[in-house]
C-alpha cells in the first residue's frame, strides 16, 4: 500500500467501545487474569516465562483444560509480561509482582486501556511473524560455531516476514475502509495473499506465481490464527480438509467451489482502530468521520473533497449535529466561494450539506440569491422545498452554474458512468448548448467541454463540446 495515496475514512465506534471490546478480548482479558493471580510464590524463568511447575495453576486460574492449555497460558502470560502487567522483580530468583500498567485496566480512561492493548498488539504481531516453533529449533541446532541462529536454513528474514505481514494488513484495511472493496465483508485469503505477491496487470498467473500465493495463504493462515485472540481480526482458518492427503477420501462430501474452505479473514472494529494508529505512527494521513465535525466549514468542505459519498453525509451529519440550522447554512454558503480549482467541489459538497438542512435555514439561501457563485444552488435548495418567491435565475446563472457542477462531478468521480449521463442529458435537453456554454465565465469552462467531448458517445454531439472548448480556451487566453 503506497504511503502516498489518500485513504478513505474510517469510521469508528467511540473509544468507551472500542476500550470496552479490548477487555473482553481472550489474550488480554487471559494476561490481566494471570497477573491478578501471580503473587510471591510464582517463578519465572530466564526468559521471564512461567516455570513448568506453574502451568497448570495457571491453567486452572484462566479455566483451560486440554492439550493447548499450557500454549494459551504461555501466549497469555509472555503479554503480560511484555504489556507491563507483570514485572520481573528479581531475575536470579525468578520473582515478579504487579505490574503498574494492571490498574489501568480498571481504574484508567478509555485511552489508557487502548493504550495497553495497543502494546499487547504490537507484542503478537511480532510473535505473528516468527516462524514455526519446530522449524526454529531446527535453525538452532544448525547454528554456526559462534551461536548465531541460521536463518538461511529457515527462508526467513524477519523484517521482510514483518513487512510482509504489514502489508497485508495494510492492504485488508484499505479494502475494509474503501467504499468500492467489501466493506465490513470478509476477505478471502487467497485474495489477499495475491494482493501481495500477484504483479499489477499480469493476466494469468504463472504456475510459479500460484505457488507463491499458496505458500503465502497457509503462512497467512498460522498468522491470522495467533493475531485473532488479541481481537484484531474475525477469521475462518483454512479448511483441514484441503490439508489431508489428496490419497485419503474425505470424511464428508465438499463443495470445491466455496471460497470460504480457503479462509476468510475481516479486521474487526478493534482492529480497524488498531491498523489505523499503526498506519498514522508510519507517517500516512489516515483520516476518521468525525475528525472535522469541531473545525470551520471551510475544513468540512475541503476535507470531505475527498470522501465518497456514505463517508461524506456521515461527516456532514455529526457537522451539522453542533451546530443550529441557520447559522450552519451561513457557514456553509462563506466557505464555497471562490474560483480556485478546488471551488466548484466544494459547492458540490455545499449543496449536499444544504440538503440535510430544514427550513428554518431558508434566510441563509435568500440571502446569496443574487451571488454569482450561489445564487443558482440558492434557487434550486428554495424551490426544491416549495418556498415562495423564489425569483426565476437569468440564462448566464443557469449555464454558470452547470459548468460548475459538471466541474464538481469531474474532480469527485472522474469519468464515470454518471457523468456521462449527466452530460448526454445536458446536450439533449438545451438546444445550442456548446454555442453559449464556451461564452461562460468559470474558470473550468474548457475543462468542461473537453470533458464533455471526451464522454459524448455521438461523434456529432462530441465535435461540437471539442470546437465549444477550443473557442473557451482561446477566450481566456490560451
């Protein structure tokens, strides 16, 4: 995921929710139990991990019986160790007491408990990009004359496995956010493994390329299994029967064609907060609804310039929430001015905050009805709600103001099918249309009709914006 692309904006529960999910998720809410119950006769080893002899009181205290019962104790307690909810008091003797981070857990704000969890994230994200237990020990026992572990024997590097494993978070979280991706919809992880390896624009994958993304589904299978404890994820392991011997005949009939045997894997609210403070640690502008509802209207209309429009009424509506209609319409109509390039967008995002307004904001529009800016998105909020005396606009607003939306149009969507709807409409409906639309004054005139002449399917029609567009150009010197 390029640092250099904007990312659409998240929306996020409040952060008592997010806190309260955090407390209840197993691997925190484990670690808080053990260090509750250490006291003075708990040891701990060299490692700062519980001695054999403690693991199943251990156990007992968190509730486990089985043969992953001493595992989770492990996972549960090397967090927290590692978060500060216990401390090492003497490392010869094997001592620890509480940690001073416990008390947050209870007594702390919101903040502080995300705090912790945070921490206890970035400790399983490390653990995530270890490799295999077995497969260590191996590398171990390879170890050169100097006690250096050989990692070549592993084919694992462990930043480029923790970069590996970021970018695929990245890349989940990008299409959790994006209003075009599945959204809240669980991803499949063979996608998400090509989304890594698979090169833009190659067709068919080579034999080779398949291989590396099925090596990078499984090992994304062992990540997403130890990261969901910790409430990052919501994840549907890899079905075992696509791991049994192709020799043996499978217990129950499948279904080769559901996509969910491969995994299926979505960031959970908790992680989205997560992934979102990890991308904005990492120097990336990660916006959130909500952010801009204390700023002026001008960072309203400005900041959602780039927001898809479910992302943009959300933001508008907590906005428009502080403040009363009238004077939120006359902030409004002040901050969507002007001739700049950004301008016509921020009148488009201007009339769709307009329209979340009742009537009693009906002064503010009268007031612009003869600005040449706002007076025709005036007119067309007034008579839209049936208001009175709503004064009929001369041709040059009319056309001014179309040149503006279709300018508005193509900085939100490009060209896209709407537009293109947009514009036949316009040159079926208004006989002469390019004839006088060259003569407006907007300094997006030209731009329009090239774009125009660009989405027109009638080669006639599409001349005629091309000539229109030249004359503009030419009008305004060049």
């Amino acid at each position: 995921m390029s640092d250099s692309s904007p990312l659409p904006p998240v929306r996020l529960p409040s952060e008592a929710e997010l806190a309260r999910d955090a407390l209840a998720t197993p691997l925190l809410s484990r670690a808080a139990r053990l260090a509750r119950w250490a006291g003075p006769g708990t040891r701990v080893g060299a490692g700062g991990e519980l001695v054999e002899e403690q693991l199943p009181a251990a156990a007992e205290a968190l509730g486990l019986t089985g043969e992953d019962a001493a595992a989770s104790v492990g996972e549960a307690w090397r967090v927290a160790v590692d978060v500060g909810l216990v401390e090492v008091v003497d490392e010869e003797e094997g001592t620890v007491t509480t940690g001073a981070d416990l008390a947050l857990l209870t007594s702390g704000s919101p903040h502080d408990v995300l705090d912790v969890w945070r921490a206890a994230l970035e400790a399983v994200l490390a653990d995530a990009s270890v490799p295999d237990l077995d497969d260590l020990v191996d590398a171990v026992s390879a170890a050169d004359e100097d006690g250096g572990i050989d990692f070549s024997s592993l084919d694992w590097d462990p930043e480029v496995e923790a970069e590996f494993l970021d970018g695929v978070l990245g890349n989940l979280y990008l299409l959790t956010v994006s209003e075009e991706g599945p959204g809240g919809n669980p991803v499949p992880l063979p996608a998400l493994a090509a989304s890594m390896i698979v090169p833009d624009g190659m067709g068919e994958p080579t034999n080779d390329v398949l291989e590396e993304v099925s090596d990078a589904m499984m090992r994304l299978d062992d990540q997403f299994r130890i990261l969901e404890p910790i409430g990052l994820v919501d994840f549907q392991p890899v079905d075992e029967a696509l791991l049994a011997d192709t020799d043996e005949e499978p217990a129950a009939s499948v279904d080769e064609t559901d996509v969910s045997r491969y995994g299926m894997v979505r960031l959970t609210p908790l992680g989205l907060y997560g992934m979102r403070t990890r991308l904005m640690e990492a120097g990336m502008t990660v916006p959130a609804v909500g952010e801009l509802a204390d700023k002026g209207a001008d960072a309203l209309l400005d900041g959602t310039s780039a927001f898809g429009p479910a992302a943009a009424q959300a933001e508008t509506e907590q906005w428009l929430a502080r403040r009363e209609p009238l004077t939120a319409a006359r902030e409004l109509l002040a901050a969507a001015g002007g001739s700049d390039a950004g301008a016509p967008l921020r009148r488009l995002r201007c009339q769709q905050a307009l329209s979340l307004v009742g009537a009693e904001a009906e002064p503010a529009l009268r007031e612009v009805l003869d600005d040449a800016e706002l007076g025709g998105l005036a007119r067309v909020w007034l008579t839209e709600r049936g208001a009175a005396e709503v004064p009929a606009p001369p041709e040059s607003m009319v056309f001014w103001l179309t040149i503006d939306t279709v300018a508005a149009q193509l900085a939100a969507e490009g060209n896209s099918a709407e537009l293109q709807g947009l514009v036949e409409g316009l040159a079926a409906q208004h006989s002469g249309f390019f004839a006088t639309a060259w003569r407006v004054d907007h300094p997006a005139t030209a731009e329009v009709l090239e774009a125009m002449g660009r989405l027109h399917p009638d080669k006639k029609v599409a001349k005629e914006a091309r000539k229109a567009a030249f004359k503009a150009r030419s009008q305004q010197g060049g």
